[in-house]
C-alpha cells in the first residue's frame, strides 16, 4: 500500500497536471474589438445605472424563458427567482403555473404521432406527471407562473414571468426519439457519445428542428398569449392568465406611463422565440399594425429596456427563414406557405427580418454608431445583451443576423474551463450565465466597460 506521502504525493501531481492543462479558467468577460474609454455598459434587470438612477421606474416587469434541451421547469424558475431575491426581500412566490391559453384550440398530425393517451417515458413519476392524456390537442402551449418583489420601502415591484414550453413542444418530439433514446442505455456506448446524443441531440438540437417545422407557430402563439397578459397587467387592465391572447390582436390604446418597464431574459432556443414573437415575419400587414404604438407588441417594445441573452441560435435559426420566389419544381404555390407569406415571396419581396424589424419599431437612439464603440444608453432605449462563451458549440454571436447592429453588445465571457487547447464539456459552456457569479451580477446589477475592453460587474446597491 502507498504511504501517506506517496498518496499527497499523487495528489499534488494530479492537481498540478490539471492546473497545467487548464489553457483558459471561466470568466473574462469582454467586447472583442473595442474602441473607446472606461464607461457605463448596461443597466441590470433590477438597477438602472449608476447615472440614471433617477429614472428607475417603481414598477418593472420580467419575461423569463428557457432555451433548448430537457429542461426542468422548477430549477430553471429558481435560477432569475433566486438572483431577484438577493435584491428584494418581500417576497410574494406563486407557485400556481397558468396555461398559456392559445386564441385558437388546434389538432396536430405528424408521422408516427400516437393520438391515444400515452405516457412520457422522460416525465413519468416527477413533478409534471408522464400521462398524456390528449396528446395531439393543443388549446394552450407552454405554462407561467408569476412572482412579485418588492422593496422593503414598498417603493419598488417587480412582477417576473416565468415561461416554460419543454413540456408541450416535448409531446410532439416524444413519439419520434422515444426508441432512440431508451437505445442510448442499452447499447452501453462511449459516454461522452452517449451525453451528445442523449442530452445534445434527441433531447436538445431537436427543439430547434421541431420549432423550425409548424410546430413553431404553436411555441410563438404561448409566448403571445403570455406577453399578452403580461402588457395588459402592465397597462392597468387587470391580471388575467386564464384568457386566451394573442399579440396580433392584444391591445388598443394602452399606456403605462414613465413609471413601467420591461426587461426580458432568454435562453439558448428561447432568444429566437422571443425575437419572432416580439417581431414576427409575416403576415406583413399584421406585423406592422400590431407594432404601433398603444397595442400590446408596441408597448412591450417601446417600455423595453433590456435584453438578456445567456445564449442565443439567432444566426441558425435565421437559414429556416429564407423564401422562394416561386416553386422551383414549376408546380402550384405551396399549401404550407401562407397566403400572405406567398404572395410576398411570388413578389419578390424580401423576407422580413424580426431583429431589423424590432430595432426598428423602438426609435433609435445616439451613442451606438458603431458596435465596437457602444456608450451609456439614455433611460428609454432598448438594448440587447448577448452572452458568447467561445467554446458554446450551441452559442451564436446575436448581431451576426442582422445588419442592424447597433444596440447589440456581444459579450465574450467563458461558462467553462478549457483543457489543453482541445477540451471544453458543451453542458457547462452552453446557457450558464445564470449560474456563474460574474455574469449572475451583471445581469442584476448592470456592468460597465474599461478601456481594454473587459466587462466588470457593478456592485449591487444594498436592499432598500
């Protein structure tokens, strides 16, 4: 047996070989390529900044939603819950989840879809329960809860949104990776396959394959409905999750006044569907009407004040956007297509871009000529905040989509340690900002950005 040296011996070494083979530690957040002087960044969901702190609004609202893989919905609402409370100490958590009524109730078919009542070989015996009892019928999409803070003065709400979609859009993939997945166990292959598989692919990159298909109208029309509600509460029409919404037609003549604003926080899959929902595609004239000022989408915009994403697909999800100008194999217009979308396409117009489209519906603003060059915001803009960890192989820089690029910042910052040049497990550098310190603080409290470019957190002010 080895000797009590020998054994501290081998531990040292083990310790230095990882210390040795560690090439890049988390943390280091930064905008690559920047230009300019030491100077506030962004404000935080909870804090204006520093020099704008006169214009904090009494009350703020917060649109959480999740990203992509198999999600559990309590420990991704405790994640923003449990940051919120560092900051406010009444607390009032409502642990009701509402359905996210749809406008219209709708039957989906699909190849191999079971429309019998069925059991959900991944939820069976947790929380959500594993019966499904009518699997192809959808008359809402995704469930929220909502929790309130506030201030020991009683001078500060916030109302947070917590949406979760995993289980409804997890019915439809359900009956089609079901066998892959259980083979995954029994066929006892490599680990580290066997979690890229598993987690990655059948439970993971599979949201974005179905959400790219029809099944994406589903998703966006949850995301609507609860929107819906959110702006309606926020324009004093009372809270009301039990009505069915939709941004199309929510609203008319809302206004909240200076003392409201929105700030949202996405993850991962979850920016794209805020960005479709918040500026959809088509048809156009809906689109346009439902983004003037007094519905519920142009309040949502022109209130918004922060965008945070922990991880975004902007730039994928963007190859599933393109249009044809006709059918390349000369038959009749596609039934799947629209009319309005066909029409456009037959056209020759443009496919509308949700990120041009929702940059310009909020009014532009100075200070943001150049991506690299980004200044104080004035109290009323919107900006959008990216988090990239260079080795996320499911992370995208959010302004490589569009070309209107000035209120993005994209911040560089590392979720995950990097071994030896070649190694970097994807499940911790993909979609952790809410769970690293440096990056949970930003997102509080707001950040600000020194000459070399690094991204340094603000200190959080003392609960009041």
């Amino acid at each position: 047996m080895l000797g009590h040296k020998a054994v501290g011996g081998l531990v040292a070494l083990a310790l230095a070989m990882l210390l040795y083979g560690c090439t890049a530690y988390p943390g280091g957040a930064r905008v690559l390529a920047y230009q300019g002087g030491d100077q506030p960044l962004f404000r935080g969901i909870a804090y204006p900044l520093p020099t704008q702190e006169h214009f904090a609004p009494p009350v703020r609202y917060i649109f959480h939603i999740h990203g992509m893989g198999l999600t559990k919905r309590d420990e991704f609402h405790d994640d923003l819950y449990s940051l919120l409370a560092q900051k406010y100490p009444d607390r009032q958590p409502n642990e009701a989840w509402y359905p996210a009524k749809l406008a219209q109730a709708v039957t989906i078919k699909a190849e191999g879809m079971d429309c019998k009542r069925w059991k959900d070989h991944l939820e069976e015996g947790n929380e959500l329960g594993g019966v499904i009892e009518k699997p192809c019928y959808f008359d809402s999409f995704g469930t929220f809860r909502v929790d309130t803070f506030k201030s020991r003065d009683g001078k500060e709400v916030v109302r947070l949104y917590t949406y979760f979609w995993h289980r409804d859009l997890w019915r439809i993939q359900e009956p089609h990776l079901r066998q892959d997945m259980l083979r995954n166990h029994l066929w006892r292959p490599a680990v580290a396959n066997t979690y890229l598989k598993h987690d990655l692919m059948d439970g993971g990159f599979s949201d974005a394959a179905t959400y790219a298909g029809p099944a994406g109208d589903l998703a966006r029309a949850g995301i609507s409905s609860v929107l819906c509600t959110m702006a309606l509460e926020a324009a004093g029409k009372g809270f009301h999750p039990e009505a069915a919404h939709s941004l199309r037609t929510c609203g008319d003549g809302l206004d909240t006044g200076p003392d409201v604003e929105f700030s949202y926080v996405s993850h991962s899959l979850g920016s794209r569907m805020l960005f479709d929902v918040l500026a959809p595609r088509a048809p156009l004239e809906d689109a346009a009407a439902s983004a003037e000022r007094g519905s519920a989408r142009g309040l949502l915009i022109d209130r918004g004040r922060t965008i945070f994403m922990a991880a975004n697909q902007l730039p994928l999800l963007a190859l599933a956007r393109i249009q044809l100008s006709g059918d390349p194999a000369g038959g009749p217009k596609s039934a799947s297509a629209s009319p309005a979308t066909a029409d456009a396409a037959a056209a020759g117009a443009a496919p509308v871009d949700p990120v041009v489209s929702l940059l310009q519906a909020k009014r532009r603003f100075e200070g943001y000529t150049d991506k690299r060059k980004p200044g104080p915001p004035p109290a009323d803009s919107l900006q959008v905040i990216d988090f990239l960890d260079p080795d996320d192989i499911l992370g995208f820089q959010a302004s490589d989509t569009s070309k209107a690029q000035a209120e993005f910042i994209d911040v560089s910052h590392r979720n995950a340690a990097q071994f030896f040049w070649a190694v970097t497990w994807p499940g911790t550098a993909h979609d952790h900002e809410l769970k690293r310190p440096e990056t949970r603080q930003m997102i509080l409290c707001g950040a600000r950005i020194r000459a070399n470019g690094r991204v340094v957190p603000y200190e959080c002010r003392p609960p009041v």
